[in-house]
C-alpha cells in the first residue's frame, strides 16, 4: 500500500505521518507541518491481534495515511466558495424583509489562540452567523 500523503485539507501543508511504539500498541496519525492540524489517529495491539509488532505497525501506518488522504465530501475553502443563500423567511431585517441565508453545513474553524476544531455553522447576508475564523467548509452529509 502506497503511504504518499496529500496535502493538508486545511491550508494545503505538507502532511508527516507519526508512529509511535508503545509496549502494548503501536498508533499512528498524521499531523500538518504548516497548520499542526492533526487528524486520523490508528491504533493496533499485536498481542490482541496476534500478529508480529512490525506487522501491527505497518497496519497502523497504512490506516493513518488512508484516513488522512480520504477526502469524502471535499472541504470547499472560504476564499474560493460561500455557501448557496436562499431568501429566509424565518429571519426578517428590520423593515420586515427576509434575510438571505444558506442550509447548516459543516465548518473548520480556527479560533484567536489557533486552536482548529469542526462544527456547524450558516450564513446570513454573506456572513457566518456563529463562528469567526471560518476557513472551510462543506455541505452536510446524508443521514445513515
């Protein structure tokens, strides 16, 4: 299995894949060398899974790199892309017309101190309605 890494999805760093060898475990994730975002932690427990501790290791790398390099819905940056606004006509202005607002979607959201984190968010007239520091974001998935 091929353990090229794209780029991150945030700011389009160069991503590092991490292992670490515990006694018991051997976890790996991948963490931005731009942003330091860090995502898709994988653990594997060779005695658990009665394999070899070099083959829990190499599982462990190859589910990290593949669950960073997965990219389902595609985060859509902020600079490039608002979401879609329809007329809200549950949100008035102040003369009694409606407000343009977009569906709920999924955000990334990186706050004063920089801490980055995923929530949900919406636009009204162009503008995040909860969240500052909004850098991407994508539409919600389906419901199982």
């Amino acid at each position: 299995m091929s353990r090229e890494l794209k780029p991150c999805p945030f700011c389009g760093g160069e991503a590092q894949l991490i292992t670490n060898c515990l006694k018991t475990t051997r976890y790996s994730y991948v963490r931005c060398l731009k942003c330091d975002v860090q995502i898709a932690e994988s653990n594997f427990n060779p005695e658990f899974l009665e394999i070899s501790p070099d083959e829990a290791t190499e599982r462990s790398k190859n589910a990290a790199a593949a669950d960073w390099n997965r990219r389902a819905l595609g985060w859509i940056d902020v600079r490039d892309r608002m979401p879609e606004e329809t007329p809200a006509n549950n949100i008035m202005l102040h003369d009694g017309t409606p407000c343009m607002a977009s569906k709920i979607v999924l955000v990334a959201v990186t706050d004063s101190k920089g801490n980055r984190y995923v929530s949900t968010d919406a636009t009204v007239d162009g503008e995040w309605d909860e969240y500052d520091g909004v850098t991407h974001w994508m539409p919600l998935p389906p419901l199982p």
